[in-house]
C-alpha cells in the first residue's frame, strides 16, 4: 500500500506541474497583449507600453515563465494586473467560499446517493427505482442555473427558510454559514445526486446477485451486515463518479455563485477573464488543479482500499 500511494502521489505531483506549465503559455497564447483591456480602450500607446513594461510582460516569454513558475513552486501566484494587489491574499478570501459550497454539495451527493442508491438497488424496477430514472432524465434536461432560481423563489423567498443571496462567514456566525450556502449547495448537488445514486444502483444489483453474497445469506448473516459488503464492492464506481462530479462542480459554483451573489472564485474568474488579468487567471487555475489532484489521489487510496487488485496498476 506505501508503494502504490508513493506511485499515486508523485503522478499527482508531475501532474500539477505539467498542467500549470501549460496553463501559462496558453493563457499567453489567448490573452495576447492585455494592456488594453486593463487600462481601457481609450489608453494611449505610450500609457500602454508603461504598464506592459511596469507588470514584466516586455520581457522574453521564457523570462516572464521562470520568474512567475519559480514564485508559484513556492506557493506565490504574483500581483495582480488590474488592481496590484497581492493574488494570494485574494484567493485566500474567495477560495473558501466556493470550497464550503463545493464541500457541502458533495456531502449531500454522497449521503443521499447512497441512501437512494441502495434502496432502489435493493428493489430494481420498484416505484423508488423508476422515480430516480424519471428524475435523472428531468434533471439532465434541465439548465442547472434554472433550479438555483426555483430553490431562490421556494426557499427563500416564500418560506424565508434561508438566504436569497449573500454569503456569511462561518466566523461571524455558523447559522448564518449553513443558511448562506444550503441553497447553492443544493443546487449544485441535485445532479450529483441521482448520478452517485445511479451508479451504486447498478453496481448494488450486479453485486447482489454474485454467489458470495448468497454464500453469506446461506450462513445467516445479517441483511445490514450482507449491505454493507454489497455497498463496498458496489462503489468503486459511483465513488469514482463523485471525484468526476467535485471537477464539475467547482466549474458549476461560477454561475451559482453569481446567482447567489456569492463571493467566491466564480466574480474573481469572470472579471480576471474579460480583462486578461493573468496571474488571478493563472492562481485560480492551478489552485483549482491542486484540489483536483487531491480529490483524485484521495480516490485512488480509497480505491485501492476498497478493491486490492486496483493497488497493482
């Protein structure tokens, strides 16, 4: 196990510098000359060759990448362009609020995949397992924004049960945290949910009719105890599902933070986009793949613990 976690981590390690290498020329590559965009259109040439040479971007490519990959290696993503504030210090106040919505999505997916996966893996083509493939198709037909304004509307406006927008610290108060991001997080785990639920539903059915598991029923095990082994060689896939779905949703907590008027990564990206702000552009993305690789390595343990034939690729 110490082998194949040391083989997980350093492909998750060559990973991460691979794709924040590549992340900085492409980010060149697109942004091009971003002078214009920061200080406006009307800029003069002479304003726009003080600023270009003010942020380093007058240098060699290869100069500007080593002094920027050379402060990130460290953990320093740099100055930002429009505002010359430190990016760290920005990510430090966004990045949390989007995890703590992200987080909680995937708590719900997870509890109530499970939940939803094992009862109606338990009674195939039941009321319960038609309903999850009824919901799933609605759900893929369906923008997800379009749910964030019928939980806004329900929840919050009508039943004043939480909070419309907004977004509390969990140090100013945690009532006040948990009811800032339910609504976001639901949003966010709605789809999440009926896939986890799908996949341990398939996986429970293929499970249930090996002949170990009539093995264990034939010496008088408990159905908890024959559950609980049927759960765990049915989940590789929905867990590998929900790694999937913590990429998906860290792209989906963009609009739902705008929705909610959220003060997470999902402003901070579209801001920095439209005004070619690199290295906000280029801190969000390698942080978003830091959490990536670890969600991912964070599997492969799982994984590995779960079925030990996965611990030999």
């Amino acid at each position: 196990m110490i082998a194949f976690t040391l083989k997980r981590l350093i492909s998750g390690v060559v990973l991460l510098v691979a794709l924040s290498i590549g992340t900085f020329f492409l980010a060149h590559l697109a942004v091009g000359d971003p002078t214009a965009g920061l200080i406006g259109q009307n800029a003069t040439a002479e304003q726009q060759a003080a600023l270009a040479e003010k942020i380093g971007i007058n240098r060699p490519l290869l100069v500007q990448f080593w002094d920027w990959f050379s402060h990130a290696i460290v953990g320093d993503f740099g100055t930002s362009w429009s505002n010359f504030q430190s990016v760290n210090d920005q990510l430090a106040i966004r990045v949390p609020v989007t995890l703590s919505v992200v987080a909680f999505a995937i708590l719900l997916a997870a509890i109530f995949g499970l939940v939803f996966g094992v009862l109606a893996g338990r009674k195939p083509d039941s009321r319960l397992d038609r309903a999850l493939k009824l919901i799933s198709v609605i759900l893929f037909a369906l923008p997800g924004f379009w749910f964030a304004f019928v939980l806004i509307i329900i929840f919050a406006l009508n039943l004043g049960w939480f909070d419309a927008v907004g977004y509390v610290s969990p140090d100013t108060s945690v009532l006040g945290w948990l009811r800032s991001i339910t609504l976001p997080a639901v949003a966010l785990a709605l789809g999440a949910v009926v896939m986890v639920a799908e996949q341990l539903r398939n996986g429970y059915v293929t499970v249930s009719n090996q002949d170990y598991v009539r093995t264990l029923r034939s010496r008088g095990l408990s159905e908890a105890r024959i559950t609980m082994h049927i759960v765990r060689n049915a989940s590789p896939a929905a867990l590998t599902v929900l790694a999937l779905m913590f990429v998906g949703l860290i792209g989906g907590a963009v609009v739902v933070e705008i929705i909610f008027a959220l003060p997470g990564i999902g402003e901070l990206t579209r801001s920095s986009s439209q005004i070619g702000d690199i290295p906000v552009m280029l801190g969000l993305t390698v942080v978003s793949i830091v959490f990536v690789v670890i969600v991912n390595f964070l599997l492969d343990l799982v994984l590995g613990w779960v079925n030990p034939k996965a611990r030999v690729k």
